[in-house]
C-alpha cells in the first residue's frame, strides 16, 4: 500500500509541475502538444496523473520550454 502511495504522489507532482510550467509559458494543451511532438489527450492524461509519463517526455516538455530538467533524490 505504501509504494502504490508513494507512485501516486510522484505522479501528482508530475501533474503539477507540468500545469504549472504550461500556464506560465501561456499555452494550452494543444500547443504544449504541438511543440513536442505528441496528441492532446496526452498532455490532459499527464496533467490529471493518469499518464505513465516517461524521463524522456519531460525532457521533450522542459526543452519546448527551454528550461533544464532537474532530477534529484530525497
């Protein structure tokens, strides 16, 4: 029970971090969609928490934003 706590979490901060970096660049699904290469429906799944999303992707997100992705432990 801990670890599926634990993933959803991590995943709720995903979700955060990419509404939050979306709306401060002003773009909407669509256009964050458009400037890395994947559908809509995507970027909604990623944003509720729903989306597996991959190192790779948030590297495609930070990139269109032309910010540095920064991956740490705690």
């Amino acid at each position: 029970m801990e670890k599926q706590i634990a993933y959803y979490d991590q995943q709720f901060d995903y979700a955060t971090a990419i509404i939050d970096l979306r709306k401060s660049l002003n773009l909407t699904q669509q256009q964050l969609a458009d400037r890395i290469g994947v559908p809509q429906p995507t970027i909604a799944r990623w944003e509720t928490g729903n989306g597996n999303i991959t190192m790779k992707n948030m590297e495609k997100i930070a990139h269109a934003a032309n910010k540095k992705l920064i991956i740490g432990f705690a």
